[in-house]
C-alpha cells in the first residue's frame, strides 16, 4: 500500500494501491461515512442516480483508474458496476481517516 508505512499529512500512505483504495473505500462504507458534493447533489439532478445505488457502487464495483492525490491531497479514483442493466461510474475521493466523498457519478 505505501512505501515502508510513510505517510502523507492526514494519514493517506504516500501511494496507494487500487485494492488498497477499495478496501479503504469498504470500511468508510461499512461505517456509513459517505458524503455526496454538492457538485453532484445540486448540478446534476437529472441524472437521477439515488444514494443506494452510489452506495452499491462502491462496494460491488471495481476501481477503473489508478488512484491519484487530488488537488485537495485526496486519494481520487473512478469505481465502475453493471448496475439495473447499465452501468454506473462514481469518482470518489477519499478523506483517509474520515470519509468517502462522491464526487460525481454518471451513467
């Protein structure tokens, strides 16, 4: 996950892998802290993608692109799922030690 345990500020290793972001990802979302922006909530309303579905995303899909540090000093990556006969993507990032946060989701 990270190169001999170093760590970012806010406790992100300093890499991260894709299993380790999903695994990350599973315990945020077994604890129920999911946080859906505002950017997703307020702009895109039409593209009626409800909080069950973002949440069965993140813990059935399977992380598409290599994890990255946001501009935000997040832990970012794109988690994809064959939802209702179609599919669903949702870029999440994380807030290591606090949250995921949704920050877009599309079809």
């Amino acid at each position: 996950m990270s190169d001999a345990g170093e760590k970012a500020p806010g406790g992100a290793p300093v890499r991260v892998t894709r299993s380790a972001f999903k695994a990350r990802v599973s315990a945020l979302l077994a604890d129920g802290r999911v946080k859906v922006s505002l950017h997703l909530r307020r702009d895109h309303p039409e593209r009626q993608i409800s909080l069950a579905q973002i949440e069965r995303c993140l813990r059935l899909g399977t992380v598409q692109t290599d994890p990255y540090l946001n501009r935000f000093g997040n832990w970012q990556a794109e988690i994809y799922r064959h939802l209702a006969g179609e599919g669903l993507t949702v870029v999440a990032a994380l807030e290591w030690e606090r949250q995921i946060i949704v920050v877009t989701a599309y079809r």
